[in-house]
C-alpha cells in the first residue's frame, strides 16, 4: 500500500524494510524499535542509499517532548588537505554516524534488545537476498567505481540472488555492543580496511566520535509551528524558504501557476545561497544573523534572486516514519552519492560526505563536519501534526517546502501532496513533472528526480502513513 491508516504506521522506501517494522510493531515493539530494525533492514537491501558507512539524524515526537540528534560524522583529526579533490576520492570518507544513532536509540528509547531488532537485517544479509529494481538500477548506473565496489557488484542485476555475509558478521557484533563499532577489534578491522584504499583516518576518529543531542529549530508558516534540525543540517533553509514564501503569500495563486513557480524559484535562490555562505559545522562558526527574522527577509525580497552558485544534487538518501500510538519517529540515513564513497570494507560502503565541504566557513577542518543536506520537517497545529522527509540531496529544502504547502495551502490531503507533480529549481534551470504542464524541463510523469517522499500524519487518535508512487516503497499499518 502507498497509505496506510492505523494506530500503528510503518512507511519506507522498500517494502522489506517496512514488513519489518510492522512485525516489530506487530509482536509489541515500540516505534524506535521498529526504527532501528527499519534503518537496518534498508542499510542491506538499500546500499546504495545509507548502512554502517553512512550517517543519519533523528527527529521523534515522543509523550516527553520533541527529540532530536545528529549522528553526522567528522572528518580525520589529522586531515591536512585544503579541497576535497572529487566526489569519491579517499579524503570524502568521514567517520560513520549511523550505528551511534543504533546506540543512542537503544539506550534511551527501545524497549527490546538491540539483538532481537537488529535479527531480520542479519539474515538477510546472511543468508542472502534477491535484488530489487531500484538497487539494480542503481549499480547500472556506477560509473568509475572503486575495486572494492567492483568485487562485490560489478554487473549484478535486478533479480539476481545475493549474500552478504561479512556484513551479516559486523552486523551480529555490533547487535552484542554498538560501540565495538567504533572502540573494538570491528573498528580495528574497518579502520585498517579504510586505510589500505587511501583512507587517512586512524583508530581515534573512530574511538573518539559520539553524535549528541540537538535543539531543533523552531518557526511558523501561517496557522502552523515548524520545527527542523540545527545546523550542519541544512534544515534551517526548509524553514526559511517557507518563511518567504508565506510573506509573499504564494498561496495566492493555483499551485501550477507561472506565477507561483516564479515566485518559490526566486525564493529558493535565496535560501540556497544563505545556506552555503552560512550553514556549517556550529562548533566552528554560527552566524550572528538570524536567517529567519522576517527584517532581515524582508531586505533579502528585495533583492534579486541570484541563482546558487553550486551545483544542486539530487542525489541519494533514504527516509521513513514510524508511530506507535505514543511516540512518532521521523528517521533519516544517508552515504551522500550513490553508495557513497564506493570504497568497501566488510562489504558494506562507505560515505563521501566529505564533498560536502566548500569554502569560506564550510571549508575542511580536523575533527569538522560539513554542511549536510539531511533534514525532516515537523509541523503542527491542533490535533494533527506532520512529519516530511525525503531522498533528494541538495533538493530537499525545495521538496519539504512543496510537499507542506500543497498540504497548508492548497487542502491537499498528505498521500495527495506526497504525490502531487513537483517543480525543481537545478541552479541554473527549472525542470518540473509533465503533469505541471509548466514551460520549463520536463521530466516523468512521477520521477525520484524530484525526490522520494515519506510522510506520516496524526490526526486526533490514529496516524496515516504514506510511502511515494515515485519509488518501491510501500506503507503499512498495525491494528
């Protein structure tokens, strides 16, 4: 199903991650254990989206308050170069945050032991799985990969049958203890494996990192409250795209009007551009001006909207939503490009986050973490909230921004806006669905070039969870 409606949600981007989660639900779990097992589930049969190389954030609504946490990951300490050379050179590869985020959640929120919830994932690594479509697609498309890639999925096909048992193994330990992954004989072996393929990073980096704990951003559009995560999270930009958008007053016009769509791209550019001259690491610069006072927005309006000065990428991620009747979890984790890095290790990939550095205040530091382009949305008002996340890269403020307004604005309901035609501005041009019948590029009818949505709904007492046409994933709900 695409929507589900229930008092306990499952929605994911793959349908074998989702049936897990439901399951967990199902035998008495809690949301953040059905989110664990989803986020390993997905870091198998998704590995060209997210996995133990990779990172992710967190954002929950829980009966003590909203929750939120960074497991973005730093570079080396002994990092000395000035430029991330390219997209999958060694230097990208940062220490990975996602199975911190598996221990965080588990001390604090799980009700079951990290074994039982991390089982499924394990014997589908183990014991092997079939391909699917998007995955197939996916290696298709890999270009100038590294051989340690090439061993592992080097002409594989949708449909092919395959085992992943070394990662089955790492998987097996890290349920015993998550921070063998990062102080133990497993983070010796990966950092050692790292090495060998030109990685600089050493026992420390590993042993060293812990993710923390965040304050999400607060802000309003209308009669809604928004929250986003901080930065190095580009979530800040979502809120402030949305944010001139309702001092224009966009709704004014139909949604597919020229109009409209002129107005959101000169919106748009200006947030992508305050957004790299500003978003970065906290711990090395926090800028004194507040990018949501609607003064200082007010002179931005002004001005002309100057297109970003970078190329803006898709790219992949994956996102998903859980509820449980009592907490709603909005979980999002990422390897940046197409399985990342490339470079392999127990075989499971490793991130290049790291070409997420520029210049300026974003520039590469020892120990800094760049500006990331994971976030989740979280709106509410009344007796009904909304969380929105997404696959889409550089994109996903624009996408956020969409999704939301189709369901403020326009009295769409979530599954209609999740699936309503969408408008992207690529830097230097427009590009939008067919269905928009918009001048500008056109695309696919439904396309994950626009993005891959999940979103979840709660409205007085039950949830509605949606999985986007645009992709595999499918929703489910426990009665």
């Amino acid at each position: 199903m695409k929507v589900s409606i229930g008092k306990k949600v499952v929605a994911s981007q793959n349908q074998l991650a989702t049936y897990v989660g439901a399951k967990i639900l199902e035998t008495g779990g809690n949301a953040f254990d059905a989110a664990v097992g989803v986020s390993a589930v997905l870091s198998v049969v998704l590995p060209y989206t997210s996995g133990l190389g990779g990172d992710g954030f967190l954002l929950a609504n829980t009966p003590e308050g909203l929750i939120a946490y960074n497991a973005s990951g730093w570079t080396s300490k002994n990092l000395k170069i000035q430029k991330i050379p390219s997209p999958r050179h060694p230097s990208t590869v940062l220490v990975p945050g996602l199975v911190d985020m598996w221990d965080y959640i588990e001390r604090k929120f799980m009700s079951l032991d990290l074994q039982t919830v991390l089982q499924p994932a394990v014997k589908l690594a183990t014991n092997g799985f079939y391909i699917g479509k998007e995955l197939g697609r996916a290696i298709s498309r890999a270009i100038d990969m590294p051989e340690s890639w090439s061993k592992l999925y080097k002409g594989r096909m949708a449909g092919d049958f395959i085992k992943l048992r070394e990662l089955g193994e790492a998987l097996k330990v890290i349920s015993r203890n998550p921070r063998e992954f990062y102080e133990g004989k497993l983070m010796e072996e990966i950092v050692l494996g790292l090495n060998k393929q030109g990685v600089e990073m050493e026992f420390s980096d590993f042993a060293n990192f812990r993710g923390e704990e965040v304050k999400p951003i607060k802000s309003t559009y209308r009669d809604f409250t928004l929250y986003e995560l901080p930065p190095n999270s580009q979530g800040i930009t979502t809120l402030e795209i949305l944010k001139l958008s309702e001092m224009v007053e966009t709704w004014k016009h139909k949604f597919d009007d020229i109009e409209r769509v002129k107005e959101m791209v000169k919106i748009f550019a200006i947030g992508y551009n305050d957004r790299d001259r500003y978003v970065t690491d906290p711990r090395f610069y926090s800028p004194e001006i507040n990018l949501l006072d609607e003064n200082v927005l007010r002179v931005k309006l002004r001005e002309m909207g100057i297109l970003p000065n970078r190329i803006l990428r898709t790219e992949d991620t994956t996102f998903f939503v859980v509820a449980d009747g009592e907490n709603e979890v909005g979980f999002i984790q990422s390897l940046f490009f197409h399985f990342g890095s490339g470079i392999t290790v127990k075989q499971f990939p490793f991130n290049n986050r790291g070409f997420g550095f520029t210049e300026g205040n974003n520039k590469p530091e020892p120990r800094k973490r760049p500006l990331h382009t994971l976030s989740i949305l979280y709106a509410e008002k009344d007796d009904e909230s909304l969380f929105i996340g997404c696959a889409g890269g550089d994109l996903r403020p624009q996408i956020h921004a969409e999704v939301f307004q189709y369901y403020a604005d326009y009295n769409m309901e979530i599954d209609e806006a999740v699936n309503a035609p969408r408008f992207i501005l690529l830097s230097d041009k427009i590009v939008a669905e067919k269905r928009l019948n918009l001048p500008f590029q056109q695309l696919d009818y439904f396309t994950p070039e626009v993005g891959v949505v999940q979103a979840l709904k709660r409205k007085s007492d039950r949830y509605y969870a949606v999985a986007d046409l645009r992709s595999e994933g499918v929703s489910l709900s426990v009665q």
